[in-house]
C-alpha cells in the first residue's frame, strides 16, 4: 500500500471490553511504532518493534495493555478489560530502520477508541 | 529525562508569516522533527534539523539552536489550508521513539 492503515478508524467500547487495533506498516519497513494521542495532546509512546521483536514496551500503562507483530509486518495492540481513561487515539507509524536518527516515522490515520 | 513545551494556540491572518516556538530539554541530543496533524488525520513530516541553523523549504523553514535547546517552524504566506496542529519531537533513546511536545494549534484566517 502506499502508507500506513489502520483498522477500525473508529471504536467504541464498554467499559470492561476488549479491544483489538490493527496497524498495517508500509511494506518493508523494519521499525513499527504504537504512540497514544490524548485530545489535545501530542503524540506518547507505547511500544516499539522491530520486526516482530517487541525491544521497547516501557510507555504501555498497564498490563492490560499488549501489542504483537508475529510476522515481522501485521501489528496488534489489544486492550483488556477498557476503562474511560482508555479514550484516545491509538497511533501506528512506521520507519524504514532505527538505525539513524534522521529516519522518517510515516504515520497512520489512527484508531479512535471512545470506552463508555 | 525529557522536556519539551510549546505554544498552545496561535491565530494568524491570510498571506501572513507566523513562527511557532519550541523548548527542550533532552538528555542527548539526536536532531528535532516538526510534524503536521490536521484534526483527524495522522501527523505529517515536515522537518529534521540536527545542525545549528535555518533550513528552508518552500515557505516552511525549520531553524534549531542546539545551545539555547530551541527550535522554531516559520510558515511564510499563509492559506487556510495551514490550519493544523504542529508537534515538536525529539528523538530518544537507542530506537528514536519520538517524545512529542503538546502541539500548537494553529488557526489561520481570512
């Protein structure tokens, strides 16, 4: 494809749910990124691979919080059992390597995520 | 750890040039990005500066001082189109995650 999709744009969920996001990287790219936007905010981190070797989840909130990339493409971040202060955007963006600083994120539209 | 602030809000007019300023604080630095985001969409690269100096690109310009750990975005002849957000982001770490400011909304009118 020719960027970075995400899949559903939009969800709504009970609170106590689970949910399930897809990312779709741009095809090739080793580094995968999961950020959270909080209206209003800017962008925060949640997890990093690199093909499909989870090396970085030290911005996931909680353990209820967990992301995959199996096959080093396709990723996955599910979130059990929601709760309200889950509402936010959920951001996918993918790069080239992580080798250089200067290596462009491409980002995808978001999932946004209301938990009721 | 890291620090990063910028304007909330900034409106302009028209045909005018606005700057939007950026502070950081960083422990190593590994060069600044200033993205786009339009409500609803996803951010948007614009710039990378990593040296001292002003960077041009059509009527986008990045500047960054290293020594004062400031970095501004110059939008010259503004269009409506221009009304977006823009993040600050640095660099962090040894997988360049991105540490994002809060963003400036910009509201450009006629």
């Amino acid at each position: 494809g020719a960027g970075v999709s995400q899949s559903p744009r939009y969800k709504v969920a009970k609170r106590g749910q689970d949910v399930a996001l897809r990312c779709d990287p741009i095809s090739g790219h080793v580094s995968l990124f999961w950020y959270q936007q909080a209206l209003g905010q800017g962008p925060e981190f949640l997890t990093y691979f690199q093909n499909e070797a989870q090396l970085d989840k030290s911005g996931l909130p909680s353990d209820r919080f967990f992301a995959e990339r199996p096959e080093g493409s396709v990723s996955t971040l599910k979130i059990q059992r929601t709760q309200q202060e889950d509402s936010a955007v959920y951001l996918c963006a993918s790069s080239i390597n992580s080798g250089d600083y200067y290596n462009e994120q491409f980002f995808g539209p978001g999932t946004r995520l209301t938990v009721l | 750890g890291q620090n990063i602030d910028q304007p909330t809000e900034m409106t302009a007019t028209e045909g005018a040039i606005v700057q939007i300023n950026c502070t950081y604080q960083t422990s190593g630095f590994n060069g600044l990005f200033w993205y786009q985001q339009h409500a609803g969409e996803a951010p948007t690269f614009l710039s990378y500066n990593v040296l001292d100096g002003l960077e041009e690109k059509g009527r986008f310009s990045s500047f960054l001082s290293r020594s004062k750990g400031y970095s501004y975005l110059l939008l010259k002849e503004l269009q409506m189109k221009d009304s977006a957000s823009y993040l600050c982001a640095v660099p962090s770490g040894g997988y360049n995650k991105l540490i994002f400011g809060a963003g400036t909304r910009l509201a450009v009118h006629p």
